[in-house]
C-alpha cells in the first residue's frame, strides 16, 4: 500500500517535471516570437522619427514622398506635437482632448519622453517638436511577456503536487526565488543552502530563460508526502512493536495477579485447614501438662506447635 503511494508520488512529480521543461520551451518560443514583433515596432519608431528628421532637412532636389507616406501611414505609434513653449498643437494615435491638457507636462510627459523629441525647424527661427513613445502593440505585447513570466513563476513556485522548489540564477550561486518550503525557512540561508545541495543530488535541474531575463534553473526535490512515506513503515514496525510489548507485559502482569491471588486463596484456606486440628493439639498439651513422664514429649511438641502457628 506505501509503495503504491509512494510510486504515485513520484509518477506525479516526474509528470510535475515534464510539464515545467514544455511550459519553459512554450514559454521561451512566446518570449522569442513578443520579442521580435518588439524589434518590429521600435524599428517602425526609428523609421518615423527618421522620416520626420528627413523632411526637416527641407532638401528640396529629393522627393519626400516617400517619407511623407512613412508618415501617414503610421496608424500605431502616438505622436505629439509641441511649440517652443510645450504648448500641444497636435497629436496622432492618442486619445488627447487639448482642452483638459493644452501642455504636454506631468504623467504625460513621462510617457512621450522615453526617446529625445524630433526638432523641426520652420521659418522666422520657430522651433517645433514631436514627441513619441512606443506604440500600443508593443507596450501590451511587452505587458504580456512580464505578465506570462511572473505567471509561469509563480506556477512553478506554487505547484499542486507540494513539490519544494528554489530558483537560481545561471551560475547557481544565487537563490531568486523558493516555493513549498515553509515561510519560516526562506530566510534560513544555511538552510536553504544546505537544500539546493539535496535537491542537486536527487534530480536534474530544468534550465529556463525568460524574455529580458537571465538563464535561470529550476531545482526540486520529493514532496513532504513522499518524504513521510520513505518513513511510514519504520514507524508502523515501531508502533507494533510498543504494541506487542504494551501487549505481553499486560498479560504478564494479569496472570502474576491471578497466580498471587492463587496463592493467597491457597495460604488461606491452608492456614484454615490448620487452624483446626492446631486448636485440638494446643488443648492436648494442655491436658497432658500435669503428667511429669511426657514433659520432655511436651516440649517438643510444643516447639512444632509454635512453627505451624507462625504458618496459620
């Protein structure tokens, strides 16, 4: 019966272990695949900011076309145009209403100021600049990385199969984070340390690499169930064991009683078995006493008489 569950412990956490190693190659591959559709988006940037700083030159011997197409055709990137004074005169994929916010400062300058702004140069010395920031997709694809990272983690951290987990970094020197091991423990080093050495021992560690993450191992061990189970029946032997004592000295010590008060009955029923026929001697010395010819008789009578009065 151990053994099965014992068996069944450790197909669960084998299964625990198969699903991590395709839930960090499923991860890494969607980590590969946000991360490019990035570098497509920051390249859109580069490119429009690009064309605006082309169109600036003001070369008219070169066809602006095509950079006024970059332009118009942007339907993601949010772009902000300012004066001198950062006074918003215009805007492009951003839901801005001027008249709540004419001047670009505050929480919204924070966000348009990731990159140096555009400077235009128009006549009489005026100065404009726009101002743009990442564009919706790759913000909310970038959300979603951190999102499906700290997700997968804390799966991994807070796994149903109850199985202890610590994190380190790709030289394994440093604990990121632990999971199944109990809140009083992770801030025990020596301990935790101690640990990753038993789990290095008892299985190989599952190597994961997450978006704008270094490498990481997952290292585990069994389970506080398949821990206790390992122990089960050395206590169960040693519980029958107590028993079987507990067992043997209660039988030992009810059969001395029984033959302690087998005995006694018997002392008793012997000193009044005795008793008797000890009366009539005792009466019998005292008859004989008078007659001087038997007193040496007497004597040692009354000697045996003494002992068999001492036993009653």
């Amino acid at each position: 019966m151990v053994n099965k569950v014992q068996e069944r412990e450790r197909e669960n956490i084998r299964i625990w272990a198969s699903a991590i190693h395709k839930r960090a190659e499923l991860v890494r591959t969607t980590d590969l695949f946000f991360s490019q559709l990035q570098q497509e988006e920051r390249k859109k940037v580069n490119l429009l900011a690009k064309a605006y700083e082309k169109i600036n030159e003001k070369n008219l011997n070169e066809d602006l076309t095509f950079y006024i197409d970059i332009i118009t055709s942007n339907t993601t990137i949010p772009v902000i145009q300012t004066n001198d004074k950062n006074e918003i005169v215009g805007s492009m994929n951003l839901d801005l209403n001027l008249d709540s916010q004419p001047i670009l400062n505050g929480k919204l300058l924070e966000e348009f100021n990731h990159y140096p702004p555009v400077v235009l140069d128009y006549y009489d010395n005026e100065k404009f600049y726009l101002y743009y920031k990442d564009s919706r997709i790759f913000t909310e694809t970038q959300k979603m990385l951190l999102d499906l990272n700290e997700s997968f983690i804390k799966d991994v951290l807070t796994n149903t199969s109850a199985v202890p987990v610590i994190i380190t970094d790709s030289a394994r020197s440093k604990i990121l984070f632990v999971g199944n091991i109990g809140d009083e423990k992770t801030s025990d080093t020596v301990f935790l340390e101690h640990l990753l050495l038993q789990m290095r021992a008892q299985n190989e560690p599952i190597h994961i690499e997450l978006a704008g993450q270094e490498k990481q191992s997952i290292f585990y061990s069994d389970s506080d169930l398949q821990k206790q189970l390992t122990y089960y029946p050395m206590l169960v032997f040693v519980a029958i064991g107590f028993f079987i004592l507990f067992a043997y000295v209660a039988f030992s010590t009810a059969q001395t009683s029984a033959q302690n008060k087998l005995w006694a009955g018997l002392a008793k029923e012997t000193a009044h078995q005795i008793g008797t026929p000890l009366s009539s001697m005792l009466a019998w010395v005292e008859l004989l006493r008078p007659n001087e010819s038997v007193q040496n008789l007497l004597v040692e009578i009354e000697k045996d008489l003494k002992r068999l009065e001492t036993i009653s």
